[in-house]
C-alpha cells in the first residue's frame, strides 16, 4: 500500500506536523481508498436527503456516507479523507451553504487533487469537486437538488447514465430512486476493480424533538459479491419492518384493525419471514377470528416450537386476549 503513495509522488507529503495532519489527512496507511461511485440527493416533496455509495472497497459506508437530518449529506471518496464528513456537516450546521462548505474544506487540504466530494444541503444546494489527479475515468455531474459522482471507473458513462436513471424515476421514494441511479451505474461497468460494498443512507429534512426517528433508513453491505442487489434486499426488508412498527404500535393503542393491516403489509414484503407470519396470526386471534388465525399459526409453530413457548406467555402481559376455549384452540393449532 506504501509503494502506491510513493509512486504518486506524495512520500513528502508524510511529515506534515501534527496539526497539519489533522486537518489535511493526506494518504494516511490507515484512511481507505474509497475510489467508487456515489450520488447524493435531496427529494423536494419530503425533503429528505440521501447518500448511496458503492465500491471495491471493505464496508465503505463508514468511510464515504455522511448525514444529518436538517443539516444535509456528504460523500468523500478517492483518496478518502474522512474528516469531510462530520466536518462539512458540521459547517453546515452553522449556516454554511453546500458550496460555501466545500471552499472551506479543500482550502485546507493539500490532497484536493486526488480527492472526490460531494455535499448537499437542506435546502438542496449542491457542491461537487473532482480533483484533477483522480485516476480515470473521474468526473460528476451536478443536478437539480443531486450529485453524481466517481472515480476510477471501467468507462466514462458511469456518472452519466446515474444521472439519466436519477431524473427519470421522479416518481419513486427517494431511496429506490437513488438505487435506480446505482444500479443504472453497475450497467455501465461500475468501479475497474469490481464489486464489494455499498452502503444507503436517508435523513429527514427537518430536525425534530426525537432525534432517534432522523435517520430514516441506514443500511450496509460491509463485503458481498453482490452488495447492490443485497442492498435492495435489506430495503425491503426494512421497508417490512417499518409495517411491524407500525403495527406493534397500533396494538399499543389497541387498534387491531390497523395493526392487522400492517402486519400483513409486512407479511407481503417478507413472506417467509416467521415472525411476521406469527404476529399476523395472533393479531387475528384478538380481533376473534380465531381459525383464520389457526390457519397461520399451525405452520408456524410447526417450523419452530419456540414461537409456541411464545404464545403461553402473551396472555398475562395482555398480548393474547382470547377466551380459555380459544387460547386452547391456539395451542393445540395443528
């Protein structure tokens, strides 16, 4: 990995002082080489902002994606530099536009040349820099409220055809449309290198009261031969879970027609997913259609005893309101 530094002719650049170093962090051993695809995005209906990364490269969503709900989105990549992150968040907290932001960034970093960034603010100003030492074929394209973005790719219609997929699937949730742009990249031959990771990040527009509800979907494929297609696979499944949130707060308020609702939008997501099966099953059972609730419950149980354990535990917690006869019924559901 050394023997790449020196080749580019930055060994000098090794003995900047500390202080130095801690704002310029120019080709340090331990900072990964992300050289990779991205796009970042802002959806004007919600607001909501997104970040979507994919690369040869181990789990880099903890190196290139960065967000903050009400603040905006950051994607470093190339020759990494990862304080870009938090700190181009960080400016924009105070008030920085995207392009403001990005000035400040580069003017301190002696590696802007080999460097990628993209930031987008909650307003939906973008900014992007491709350095003019970024190994071919590098370059972005800077759209309405977007960016797309990479470097060292097979071919030069990278960035191009993640462009053209982004603006024409205006129709989709922002997540599924920043996959489209991905997936519309990997068409054209992605990173030289092939396929490793990728990762998808989505905030909120606005700050909220309850910040643990800002950062909408947050996912990671870390080291998968196919991390785009796990990717989408990982959406689903959270787009299933969100529907057994729902739900389970529906039977919080003991709203079983809504709760089953969302169970079996879940259920419809993630058919083999047992849980879901078995929470639609015991939601029936309080709503009194105890054989329609039998009916999933028996197969379930079938596949895992446990799930049967489970069962003689509701009733004194006040999840299983059914009747002695019926609780029997459950049970014995074959």
């Amino acid at each position: 990995m050394k023997k790449i530094f020196y080749l580019l002719g930055i060994g000098s650049l090794l003995g900047a002082t500390t202080a130095q170093a801690q704002t310029t962090s120019v080709y340090k051993p331990n900072e990964p080489l992300a050289h990779t695809y991205s796009i970042v995005a802002r959806d004007p209906a919600t607001g909501e902002m997104a970040v979507a990364v994919q690369s040869h490269w181990f789990s880099v969503g903890t190196s290139v994606s960065w967000g903050e709900a009400g603040v905006g989105v950051v994607a470093t990549q190339s020759f990494t530099n990862k304080s870009f992150g938090p700190r181009g968040l960080a400016l924009m907290k105070q008030g920085k536009t995207a392009q403001e932001t990005l000035k400040i960034l580069l003017s301190t970093d002696e590696g802007r040349e080999v460097r990628q960034v993209a930031i987008l603010d909650a307003k939906g100003n973008v900014a992007t820099h491709t350095g003019n030492k970024c190994i071919k074929y590098a370059g972005h394209i800077t759209g309405k409220q977007f960016s797309v973005q990479a470097n060292m790719m097979l071919s030069d219609q990278v960035w191009p055809a993640m462009s053209r997929a982004f603006e024409q699937n205006a129709h989709l949730p922002l997540a599924e449309r920043v996959l489209a742009a991905m997936d519309a990249a990997e068409a054209q031959g992605g990173d030289i290198r092939g396929k490793q990771s990728a990762a998808l990040l989505v905030v909120s527009g606005k700050k909220s009261d309850q910040p643990w509800q800002e950062r909408l979907i947050d996912l990671r494929v870390d080291d998968n031969p196919v991390p785009l297609k796990e990717l989408r696979r990982l959406l689903t499944v959270q787009r299933a879970y969100q529907h057994m949130n729902n739900g389970d707060l529906a039977v919080e308020k003991n709203d079983m027609a809504l709760a089953m609702k969302e169970y079996s939008a879940a259920e419809a997501l993630q058919p083999d997913n047992l849980e879901m099966q078995y929470w639609h099953g015991i939601t029936l059972a309080n709503t009194g259609k105890i054989d329609e609730a039998v009916k999933i419950l028996a197969p379930v149980f079938k596949a895992d005893k446990n799930w049967l354990i489970l069962t003689e535990r509701l009733p004194e917690v006040g999840l299983l309101t059914v009747s002695p006869a019926d609780y029997k019924k459950i049970l014995n559901a074959k």
